[in-house]
C-alpha cells in the first residue's frame, strides 16, 4: 500500500512527482470566487500569489471531486501541481469538513496513480484533518490488479501502479494527536483495503474455506481467537440455515468466529456478516444481467473481518466478537428446494419459497449464535436486498434495529466518518407476510418493502432483549460506476468505518 510521511519541508525544495494544493468555492466577495485553501501559501507564493487567478482561467470552480492539473511555478524541484476541489469555503469558525477532505485527497490520490510520490499541501488545521487527509489518500490510491498480467510487474497491469507515496504537508511529525490520527487512517485503511480485496477476489477463488483460512491466518498475527465451524461441525451442531444455504456447492460452507478480547472491556459488541461468495440465485436461478457481480455477497463477513481486526491493531478497550457466516449460493441436485423447510440453528422452522433469498438463512443462524452470548449490542451487515438498492440508491445503506436510540447512534456513527445511511422501519404489518403454512416462518414475504420484510425476519433470530441493529449494504458494497472520491470501481469496504467508530464509541462509554 501508498507509504505516508508527514513532512515539514518547504514546499519550493521538495522533490516529487506533484504537489496537491485545494482550492474551494468562495462567498466573499463576489460568490463563485475561488479560494486557495490553506495550506497551499508557498505554492501559491511560487505563483506569484496568482494562483487562484491561474486556476480561475484553467475553468476551475472548486466544486467537489474536480482536478485541474497545471506546471509548477519557476524553481519548484516538482513539476507538477495538481488542484481539488473542497466544495465551499467554511464558515468563518471552522474548518473544511473532514469528508470533502477525505475526498478530495482520495481524488488526488487516484489522478496520480502512477506516480511515485506525491506532496499533499491541503489545510490540516486539526488532527481530525490529518487524519481525513490520510485516509482518503490510502483509501484513494487504492487499485486492485491481482489477476492482471498473470501478477509479474506491477506497472504493466492496470497501465498504472497505485502512487507509491504520500507526504503529508504541515502535519507535524512530533505533534502526537498528528501522529496518532495518521496511525489511526493507516490501520483503517489498511483493513478497509483488505476487505476490498476479498470483495474483488473472484468467487472460484474466494471460496468459504479460503476465507476462512484467511480468517484464521490475521486473527492469530493479531492476537484474535478464532473458531471456524466445517461443513461436518456445522451439521453436528444444527445449523441448518448455513447448511441449507451452501448444500448445492461443492464449496462446503463456514461459520467462523473471531473473539477480540481487551482486559480493560466493559462492553461486548457482536458483529455478524453475510459472507455468501457467491450468489448464482440457488435453484431460484438469477437471470444473466442480475449475477455478474454476486462476488460481492460477501461484502458484509468482509466488513466484519476488516473491523474486528482494526479494533485488536487499535487496542480498543472493548470485547468485539466477528461472526462469518461463509457459503456459496449455487443451484445442484443437492441444493435446498422452494419448498423445502430447514431447521435453522434457533430450533425455528424455515419454508424457503426462493433460494435467492439466501443471506437471511445464513445470518439467521450466525444471529442466534451470536445472540446465545449474550452481547451488549449485534450489529449484522449484509448485502441483503435488491429493495434496499431501490430504495436508497447505490451509495447509501439502510439502518433497521429494535433500538430507536441504537439506530440514531449507528447513524450519526456513520454519518461521523462520511458514510452514507438512512433510518428505514420495520412495520410490524409486513411480518404475517411471511406467514408459512408448514412451517414457523417463511423466507419470503411481500415484494413490497422488500428490504423491510428481510430486517423483519432477521429480527426473528436475534435473542429476546438484545440490542440489535441491521446494515443492508447491498447499494454501497459494491461500484458498478467510475470511481469517485477516495472510493473505486469493485469493492468498496462498505460499513468497515462506521464498525471500527461503533466499537471505539463503545469502549469510551459514549455508546449504550
Ligand atoms: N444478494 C442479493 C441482494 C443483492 C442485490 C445484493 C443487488 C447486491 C446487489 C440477495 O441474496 C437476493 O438475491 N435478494 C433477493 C431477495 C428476494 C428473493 C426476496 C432480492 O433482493 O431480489
Ligand atoms: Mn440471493
Ligand atoms: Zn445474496
């Protein structure tokens, strides 16, 4: 991944392929006049204080996710400087908010993939600012290019190899909250970057088993205990859910589970992830069109994975607990029927009218398994329903709990670490929909509010008096689109962020 060094050096001397200045979208005192951001002085001293005039006449506005790349001034040792936009000019009081930060060095970052090293000169007025900077730099240069040129020379895969480094300008190399915050976006980013690489890791590949492998390889390089639960343990211990859902691969399911322990913890987090690595449909075969991407039905166990292990590298003085729940969707003559009923590990009996409505099958188990620990708080995360892409488009997820206060506290969670979630209900009308007439419940129920009736019947498996809340996924998890911001094309790490705020809020006692 992109090295990161904080510098203090003065930016005419600097040697290095660019250097990235802001410049955002002023009010005074005409609106619509561009401002430098801070941060930039020396570069804009180069210029002969004209670089705002400069970057007026080269079209540029500031608006968020813009580029406008322009030669160095005379005696810089760099050639290049590359603008972004931060969107508008902050209130006199504060400063730029942390995700137009984010994205745009994540911008930056992926206009200069390959590059070498690149100088970021944005305003870092705080540690917070450092540590958006950062991240949305790592996050940005991120590039996935495993399966190109059979894996020989980095540069001929994708034409370009991820810029190589970034050093950070004005952030202060002995200023601790600076380096704390650029030790935080590493560690996130690094894990975030993981779980987009299991995402984009093709399903013959990424079977169970080898998740699970890979599962049990970072738990112990980060001191989590790990438990992984095969085919064989699975059917000893009755769940039927997991078995049911993988019985039509060749590709035997997992149930694995990671224990994150802090001697100091008082509160325990359960987090549970869809992990189906791929999802043909079943015998309720997927058309063509609905299943080139269904690699990413993992993205939820991704998640989890990705944020249990960012919470041990942290040392968060919280019990996290990562369930995955593992299995491949495919149709076969030993795959579960519409019609079929499977007693799921609650001891509950399940009707299954449609096979691709797999991953509540899968986490219904892991819910329970989960639930029988009896944890503060289960939150599950799951690329879980077409309904919720409809609902809420492609980039924002869909929060259910049977917590108001708990779904408000995800929310702000994810709204503090720049995802994008929305509350959506559970009416309590939508469960006789699933009503089955053989068994206990049906795993499908009216089309309408589909996203809804998937939360409402997963609702069903958590144990009586948990707190629980439910990530539907399904539009963010995955970018079908052209890259934008610190976010590229594939996986895209989804709910990692919002996981990794949840348990730091848990363990300072600001949450439950
Ligand atoms: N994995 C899909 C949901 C999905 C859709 C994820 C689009 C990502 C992008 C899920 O297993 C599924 O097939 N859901 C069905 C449920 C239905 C059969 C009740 C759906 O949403 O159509
Ligand atoms: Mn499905
Ligand atoms: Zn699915």
């Amino acid at each position: 991944m992109t090295a990161l060094t904080l510098s203090t050096a003065a930016a005419p001397g600097l040697r290095a392929d660019a250097i990235v200045v802001g410049v955002a979208k002023g009010t005074a005192p005409k609106s619509g006049d561009l401002v430098v951001a801070p941060g930039a002085e020396a570069v804009d001293k180069g210029y002969d204080g004209r670089l705002a005039a400069v970057l007026e006449t080269l079209g540029a506005s500031g608006a968020e996710g813009e580029v406008t790349k322009l030669p160095a001034p005379a005696g810089f040792k760099t050639p290049l400087v590359v603008a972004v936009g931060l969107g508008a000019v902050p209130d006199k009081d504060s400063s730029f908010d942390t995700e137009a930060l984010r994205k745009a060095a994540g911008v930056a970052a992926r206009n200069l993939n390959g590059s070498k090293k690149a100088v970021f000169a944005l305003p870092l007025a705080d540690a917070a600012a450092v540590r958006a900077v950062a991240e949305g730099a790592l996050l940005g240069a991120y590039s996935f290019d495993t399966y190109k040129d059979n894996g020989k020379d980095a540069k001929a895969k994708n034409g370009k190899a991820p810029l190589a480094e970034v050093a950070l300008l004005g952030a202060k190399p002995r200023d601790k909250a600076h380096k704390a915050a650029v030790e935080h976006a590493t560690t996130v980013a690094v894990e975030l970057n993981r779980a987009r690489d299991l995402i984009n890791t093709p399903p013959n590949d990424l079977t169970p088993e080898a998740f699970a492998a890979i599962a049990q390889t970072a738990a112990k390089e980060h001191g989590i205990k790990v438990q992984v639960l095969d085919d064989k343990a699975l059917a000893k211990g009755g769940y039927g859910g997991i078995l049911g859902v993988g019985g039509g691969s060749a590709a035997t399911p997992r149930l694995v589970k990671l224990s994150y322990t802090h001697s100091k913890a008082k509160k325990h987090l359960a987090y549970v992830g869809k992990g189906i690595t791929y999802d043909s449909g079943g015998i309720s075969l997927k058309p063509a069109g609905h299943n080139e991407t269904m690699k990413c039905d993992m993205s939820g166990a991704a998640a989890v994975f990705a944020a249990v292990v960012a919470a041990a590298r942290l040392g968060l003085e919280v019990n996290v607990t990562g369930w995955l729940a593992l299995a491949e969707n495919m149709p076969s003559g030993s795959a579960v029927r519409p019609g079929d009923v499977l007693r799921m590990f609650s001891g509950k009996t399940v009707e299954v009218l449609n096979t691709d409505a797999e991953g509540r099958l899968v986490l219904a188990d892991a819910l329970w398994a989960a639930s029988a620990e009896k944890p503060d708080a289960i939150v599950d995360v799951a690329t879980l329903t077409g309904a919720m892409v409809l609902a809420l488009g492609s980039r924002t997820f869909g929060i259910m709990s049977n917590d108001d206060a708990f779904r408000s506290a995800v929310h702000e969670a994810a709204e503090e670490v720049g995802e994008p979630a929305w509350p959506m209900p559970l009416p309590e009308h939508l469960r006789k929909g699933m009503d089955s007439p053989t068994a206990d419940i049906a795993n499908m129920g009216e089309r309408m509010g589909g996203g809804l009736v998937a939360g409402l019947f997963l609702r069903e498996f958590v144990g009586e008096g948990i707190t629980w809340a439910h990530l539907d996924i399904a539009g963010p998890a995955f970018n079908e689109g052209g890259p934008f911001g610190y976010t590229p094309k594939g996986g895209t790490g989804s709910a990692v962020r919002t996981l990794v705020r949840l348990a730091e809020l848990t363990a300072s006692g600001d949450l439950g």
